[in-house]
C-alpha cells in the first residue's frame, strides 16, 4: 500500500480529546504526551516530534492540545502565573516550532489550538486555565496575522464539556454539565475532533475561534426562562 501523503503532530494525544484527533486525522501521526514522558513545552521535544513526522510524510499540520488542568484562586498560595505559563507554554512551543519548520521548508501548513468555553466565560477557582485559554486565542488569531502570507493558517477551538475518561466516572456532574448546554448533553471527543479535522484541511478559514460547544457560548441562562410546551 502507498505511504501516507502528509504527516501531522498531535500534542497530549495519548488519550481522551487528543486521541480521538490522532484517530481521526487522514495521514500518518506523531503523538506527544507527557504519559510518554516528552514535555510539549519543550521546544527540542517538539523539534523532534516535527523531525519523526517530515521523516514519514510532510508534515501539514499541528495539533496544541495538551493543556495543565489545575485550578487555584489568585489570593491563594499557589504560584498563578506559573500555572497559567505552563498551559501557554505548550501552544506558544508548538506554534514556534512548527512556523519556524514551514518557513525552512519553504511551504505553508495548518495549525489548531484547542481552547475552552472558559475563556469567555470563567468557571470560578479555575482563573489560570481561563486566562491561559484566553490567551491563546490571542495567540490564534496573532499567529494567523503574522504568517497567513507564508500560507500558515491558525485556527482554535473552543469546547464546551466534552466526555472523556475524567467526565465518565462523575454521572451526577455530566448530568448537571449537560443542562449547560442548549443540545442538553455534552459533546463527544470524536465531534471535536471531526471539526479538527476539517480545519486542517486546505482552505480559507484562518484566525477563527470555532466554538465546538453545543451552543453553551450563545445561551443566556434565565431565572425567568422556561421551557417550551
């Protein structure tokens, strides 16, 4: 059989979100993750992963989705801004490595950072993912800015509660996450990683923060609302 056309790098894709992306995506994949021991953060891990995936395919495109699920108040003991550092770290590293490797090569390529619901709207006690989430979708739309005329597109998505196995063994809490959102469940991995998918496929779409959310984002909870006959 022939060898895969393109190749692509996949950040915390050792399970849950980042595994069902690996699966999806059409090409051969390179899977970073710290339950493998290499650190997304670190720009040489990444180099390598870039230098594993070109090896097979080129490579076209990258995925940020490893993230540091760790909440704490800004009054508390804890060291905030290192908290918020490492979650911004890990797509800040992917986007410089895999800008500076289109650049070398001469071609233009796709990049998805996956974000949160929280970045518009913050669940309280989880400031540094929320800040950090915000941030990155600065860095989205910066990065689509800066390298759109090499042909290097950026794009996020902003999930709402998606099932994973964390969410799997809290019925009561998915439940209640549920009634968040106006389809009245949460989201499945392979539904984000379907729109992943597509948005690393060749096309016009860059800077754009797509919320994958069940319309989560567009509701307005209401004490006075009720519901429809």
């Amino acid at each position: 059989m022939p060898g895969p056309e393109r190749s692509f790098v996949v950040t915390g894709g050792a399970g849950g979100i980042g595994r069902a992306i690996a699966a999806r995506l059409d090409g051969h994949v390179v899977v970073l993750d710290l339950a493998q021991g290499e650190d997304a953060a670190d720009e040489g891990v990444a180099a390598d992963a870039v230098a594993r995936a070109e090896a097979v395919a080129p490579l076209a495109g990258w995925v940020n989705n490893a993230a540091v699920f760790q909440d704490a108040w800004l009054h508390s003991e804890e060291d905030v801004l290192d908290l918020i550092t490492a979650n911004l770290a890990l797509a800040v590293t992917g986007c410089r490595v895999a800008v500076r490797h289109w650049l070398d090569a001469g071609r233009g390529g796709a990049i998805v950072n996956v974000s949160s619901h929280q970045s518009a709207r913050p669940v309280r006690g989880a400031l540094p993912y929320a800040v950090a989430k915000a941030a990155i979708e600065g860095l989205t739309r910066a990065v689509a800015v800066d390298y759109g005329p090499a042909g290097i597109r950026c794009n996020a998505v902003a999930l709402g509660s998606i099932a994973t196995e964390r969410s799997d063994a809290k019925p009561d809490l998915v439940e209640a996450m549920a009634a968040l959102h106006p389809l009245g469940r949460i989201g499945t991995a392979e539904e984000v990683a379907d729109v992943v998918a597509l948005l690393l496929e060749p096309g016009f779409v860059s800077g754009a923060i797509i919320p994958v959310d069940g319309g989560r984002s567009a509701l307005g909870q209401d004490p006075e609302s009720r519901r429809l006959p």
